[in-house]
C-alpha cells in the first residue's frame, strides 16, 4: 500500500464525520441559510490566500522543473476558479462581490490557515503538500458524496460547486489531486520515519480542520463566541475580542 493509500484508508472516519455535518447535510436538503454561505465565502476566501501562498511555496522549493509546472498550474487554475465561483456564489445571496473580501478573520479560519502556513517555514514539498493535499482530497471525495446524493439540484446555491469539484481535471484519474498524491508518494519513498509520522499527522489534521470549518458556517462562529464560553457561567465579562 502506498503511502497516500494508507493516508486515505485511515481518514474514512473523518470523511464520514465530514460527509454527516450540519452544513453538508443542509447543502444536501437544500436548507443551507444565506447566513451560513455568505460566512463560509467570507471564510473561504481568507483561506484561499493562505491556500495561494502555500502554492507559491512549492513552487519556490520544488527541484524539479516538471513538479514547479505542475503547481504552477494548478496555482492558476486556482486563481481564476476561486474567483469565479466565489462571485457567483455571491450573486446568488444578493450581495455585493466587493465587500465579500476583507471581512474579519475568524478563529477556525486563523487555525487552519495557521496549520498550512507552518509547514512552508521550514518544511519541504512532502511537508507542505501533504496538508494542503488533505483539503483538495477531501472537497474532491464531498463533490463525490454530494454528487450521488441526486438531491443537488440546478437551484442549489451549491449546484456549481459540487460540479467544479468533480471536474476531471481535479477529480479524475489524471487530475490534480492524483498528481499531488504521486508527488507525496515519490517523496514519501526518501522521508525519514519520523517525517512520514508529521506528514501522516498533518493530513488527517486537515481532514479534522475540514469538518470544524463546515462546522463553524454553519453556526456562523466568531471571535466573540469563543470569548463568551471562556466566560461562560463564570460571572466575569470578557474584553470584547474582534
């Protein structure tokens, strides 16, 4: 069993848990409120940097001109994707695209991205892609759950979402995230044991970080709401955290 193999057979458990979350399963009945989406576009987009600049980096670090080609292209595909069905999205909320970006920062997004961007300070390509790979598995394997679900509609706020994910040219076979899995593979076979245990770590890490950000939209969590359960039932007021 190969080494991305062995990553995707001890994730089945979180990709469930993903799969049953409130938000995926209001995608699912068409029950996701505009509260939730207009947070999860807002969150999104503020990882999608982070995702932009995890990208650059393996470029920047990649040996290989064939590997830099590689991310390079996706990092375009990428740019102009996110965009796109980010702004439509929008549209469908009646909300103004221009004021989707910039919004606050909230704390599952910050430890998420915080998790990616550790890695690109002192890691190699396996250490950084291999969290970053996590996501785009796991969109991919949602865009799959949801596909077959026959309940995701044309009218679904997700409609193009779940179709962008199973794109072949990401999904498929030959796609960008079998590619990234070969990459992982080709490295994992030079990695010392203890690289291989982080890189295995910050993969379900990821998949673990998923479900928490479909969590946090569907609740709309904000810096406030983790202030106010420190203080909770203890009498004290918190400082008001923004």
């Amino acid at each position: 069993m190969s080494f991305s193999q062995s990553l995707i057979q001890e994730a089945q458990p979180l990709l469930e848990a993903n799969e049953q979350c409130q938000f995926i399963q209001d995608v699912v009945h068409d029950t996701l409120s505009p509260e939730a989406m207009n947070y999860y576009i807002q969150q999104d987009l503020h990882y999608t940097d982070a995702e932009t600049y995890v990208q650059t980096q393996l470029i920047a670090r990649s040996r290989a001109v064939a590997d830099q080609q590689l991310f390079t292209g996706q990092l375009n595909s990428h740019l102009h994707t996110v965009n796109a069905l980010y702004e439509s999205m929008t549209k469908t909320l009646g909300v103004d695209w221009s004021q989707q970006r910039g919004q606050a920062m909230q704390p599952v997004t910050y430890f998420y991205r915080e998790h990616l961007l550790s890695q690109t300070r002192d890691g190699d390509v396996l250490d950084m892609l291999t969290p970053f790979q996590a996501g785009i598995w796991m969109y991919v394997e949602l865009g799959k759950y949801l596909g077959s679900t026959g309940q995701v509609k044309p009218g679904n706020n997700f409609h193009q979402w779940v179709i962008d994910v199973q794109e072949p040219s990401l999904a498929g076979p030959d796609g960008i995230s079998a590619k990234f899995f070969a990459v992982m593979d080709r490295d994992a076979e030079h990695a010392s044991e203890e690289q291989l245990k982080r890189a295995r770590e910050n993969f379900h890490r990821s998949c673990l970080f998923e479900w928490y950000f479909w969590e946090a939209a569907a609740r709309q969590l904000t810096w406030d709401d983790f202030e106010s359960h420190v203080f909770e039932g203890s009498g004290l007021q918190g400082i008001g955290l923004k």
